[in-house]
C-alpha cells in the first residue's frame, strides 16, 4: 500500500505509519468560514475544524516572542541562536508550562482578542466567552515528547458538554517539530469511549480499598489518558490518525469528545502552541477554570464520591 510522501513522524519514540489505511491529513474548513451552520455540521461531522491563518501571523509571532523572552530570561535557550529559533540549550527539558502564559498581555491578546472571539461568536451562535486558564505547552525535544491520547471531557466536565478547545501554535510547526493529531471519527464512538467519558479526574473514591487514601486523583493512573500508547488506542478506538503541518496563525478546533494526541519533537527547538476553551457565555460554566487564579486540578477541585 503506498504511503503519503511526507518525512517520518514519530510518538514517543516509535515511527507512526502513514499508509491510508493509518493515517491521513486534516483537511481545512475554510471554505465554510462564511455559513455558521456549515461549520457546526461539520464539526459534528468530524470532531474538529481546522481554520487556516484565522488569527494574524503578526499576532501570534508577538505572542511567541513573550514566551521565547521569558524562556531565555530563564536561561533554557541556546545564546547561540536567535531568539525567534527558539533552540533549547542541551539538558533542558519540559513540557506543560501554563506559568509561561500567566499575566502575558501578549497571549492574552492572541487567544481571547477579538479575532478569537469574533469566529467563537460566529460559531456558536450568539456571544462567547472563554475559560480564564490558559494551557501553553513549551515542548522540548526529545524521543518521548509526546502528548498520550486523551478526550477533553475527562478534565473539564462540570460545565456546558458543548465547549471546544482551541489548539494554535506559536510559529510555524513542521512535522519534525511534531503538532497534535487527531483519531478520525473518535467524537462518535460511544460505543468505545462512552465510559471514559464519564470520568472527572479530580473525583475520588471514599470508601473501601479505593479510597483517597489508596487511590492518586488520575484516572486508572494515566493522568486522565484514554490510553497512554497511540498505537493501541488506534487499535482499540479505530479510525486513522490525522494530522497536517501548520502555520502561524492556524487554529484546531475539537470537541471535548474528540480523542487526540501529538506527535514527537525532533528538532532542536521548543515547539510552542496554546490550548484554550470557548462555549457560550449563556451557559454553565466549570468553575474550575475560571476567576483570576483558578483552581485547576489544586486541592480545590476535589470531590469525593461512594464508589
């Protein structure tokens, strides 16, 4: 079976194959950006819409220079590249740093300014608003860099079920930086993922041998994962896996249903991209994720259950 003429692309450390039957490139939606409706039907349809240059590349480049700044600041960035490169000095490593985005006016401006804002109120059908807590991933490179398959839903349940997550990154990212994927048709597999999509990872046994005391607040723990092998989860959930190369200024937008992943960093740069939530302002929304400093996944957020 022929495979897409594309360069290697790797999850944690293994080569994914990318033979038709496995995997497959996202396709663009904007040729619906004018018609709403076009555009919730195909997000029903296929879990995911991805925007070409929805936000200004000069937008979303100022955002990237905050976080490259405060990055050297730190001194994770190799001085003998430029600033924009964002090349990591040799043993530095991490992943998930939301702190990178906190009081960044910059960021701000990229993902709740009014270019955001206008498409979510255009898409949603009346005014948006958006969860206050800003996910920024600052991935380094590395064989095992990759995000593990995982459903929204499962950290984010407590309000409106229609809230979308908007994944943009911050600069051009090419298979080698390694960008999300997302499993064909996974929104619409109740069948396989219907319990798993019942879970709250900040709830927590009570009573027996499962009790708090017993039990860390993950699920199965695997940190709120489906599966913590995309390989596996491909297998178990079917579909292919899909992904693309993006630029600055593209935004993915998924369901909280819509089970993805990413792939591995190859490079010797940071890969940089946001992860933020929109629904509309009408209704409920988790507390969670909201106020100036919000409680997230803290001590706060933990509820007990009788299992």
């Amino acid at each position: 079976m022929a495979t897409i003429t594309m360069p290697s692309i790797y999850y944690n450390g293994r080569q994914l194959k990318t033979t038709p039957d496995y995997y497959s490139e996202l396709h663009e939606a904007n040729a619906l950006l004018a018609d709403a409706g076009a555009l919730r039907e195909q997000m029903w349809t296929d879990g995911y819409l991805l925007v070409r240059n929805l936000l200004d590349r000069d937008l979303v480049l100022a955002a990237r220079r905050s976080i490259l700044e405060r990055l050297e600041e730190q001194g994770a960035l190799d001085p003998a590249f430029p600033l924009m490169d964002g090349v990591i000095k040799e043993g530095v490593h991490f992943n998930f740093r939301p702190d990178l985005a906190k009081d960044n006016p910059a960021i701000e401006a990229m993902v709740y300014g009014a270019q955001m804002m206008r498409f979510f109120d255009h898409f949603l059908g009346g005014p948006a608003t958006h969860f206050d807590f800003t996910w920024l991933r600052a991935k380094a490179p590395g064989p095992n860099t990759a995000t593990n398959p995982h459903c929204d839903i499962v950290f984010m349940s407590r309000g409106t079920k229609q809230l979308y997550t908007a994944w943009a990154p911050l600069g051009d990212v090419s298979y080698d930086l390694g960008g999300l994927m997302i499993l064909e048709g996974s929104h619409l597999k109740s069948q396989v993922l219907g319990s798993y999509w019942e879970v709250d990872v900040d709830t927590y046994c009570v009573n027996g041998k499962d009790s708090k005391e017993h039990l860390p607040w993950t699920w199965h723990n695997t940190g709120g994962a489906f599966d913590k092998d995309a390989f596996k989860a491909r297998d178990t959930v079917g579909g292919r896996w899909l992904s693309s190369e993006f630029q600055a200024g593209d935004v993915l937008i998924f369901t909280m249903y819509t089970l993805h992943a990413s792939l591995d960093n190859q490079t010797n740069q940071v890969r940089l991209s946001t992860d933020t939530r929109y629904q509309l302002a009408s209704e409920l929304i988790d507390p969670r994720w909201i106020g100036q400093d919000p409680i997230a996944h803290g001590e706060g957020a933990k509820q007990g259950l009788i299992c």
